[in-house]
C-alpha cells in the first residue's frame, strides 16, 4: 500500500504567528512573551543574537549521484557543503532561551547538535526551551533566582 502525504513540498509544516513588540519581529507570539517576561524581569538578553556554528563547512571531493528537484539522477557530489549553524532566540549573560511551541521535522537533530556544542564548548551556560506560557514564566524565576544566588 502506498501513502501519499497531502502537504504540499516547500510549505511550512507549522505556521507561527509574526508578533511585532519595541520595533523587534518575533517569529512566534511565544518568543514575543518570552522577550516581555525578561523585560519585565529586568534580565537583559538580546534576541537572536548570537549564531553558533555546529558543524563546520568542508569540501566533499567524493561523486553522490542522487536525484535532483528536476527528478533526473545527477552527480551532485564534488562541492562546497554548507556548515550547519544555529541561531536561538534569546542569548543573555549565562544562559540561553530557544522558544518552541512545536518544532518543525529538522528541529529535534539540529537541539541535539546545539546541547553537544554547548557540552563541549560552554558547559557553564544554561539553556531553556519553553513551550508555552507557563514555562515562560518559570524560566524568569529559574533565572531570577541564579541572580539572586550569585549576588
């Protein structure tokens, strides 16, 4: 039995809602609340403000021969392969906050690479990833209660 899928190729899967706050478009109303809950909580961060580079970019001398979009079975080995970078949403003194109320399909690897950056290369740092509201909320009072500790 075959299983065709109705979304249509190059749509997103999930739609957020663009939310404008201060002059700064946000991708999603829940990273709009994140940056009013740290505003409000006097917590600098700045949003999307630091890009990490997860895996670095390389030649790949070897021949791929696959299918390409034009549906023909092609060489497409022989070049320039892209890094795989990650931007989060919010990059503040000591911690990091990536918004996500539901993750697209490539979500999931690209988190996983991201923690292994951070455990190799920054492991003092937290990461937060709300998904709603309420973690929102509880974020502000883990990182509240941080700052008040390290006074």
């Amino acid at each position: 039995m075959r299983y065709t899928s109705s979304r249509k190729k190059g749509r997103k899967v999930v739609q957020s809602k663009k939310t404008e706050v201060d002059g700064i478009k946000f991708a999603s109303g829940l990273e709009a609340n994140m940056y009013r809950a740290l505003k409000s909580a006097n917590i600098k961060a700045i949003y999307e403000g630091e890009e990490f580079v997860l895996i670095d970019g390389f030649d790949f001398d070897v021949d791929s021969f696959e299918r390409t979009t034009t549906k023909e079975f092609a060489n497409r080995g022989r070049k320039k392969i892209l890094p795989i970078k990650y931007t989060p949403d919010f990059v503040g003194d000591g911690f990091i906050i990536e918004c996500k109320g539901r993750a697209n399909e490539a979500f999931p690897m690209r988190w996983k690479l991201f923690k292994r950056w951070i455990a190799l290369n920054r492991p003092d740092v937290l990461i937060f990833k709300p998904q709603n509201q309420k973690d929102c909320d509880e974020v502000i009072n883990i990182l509240l209660n941080k700052l008040h500790m390290s006074k």
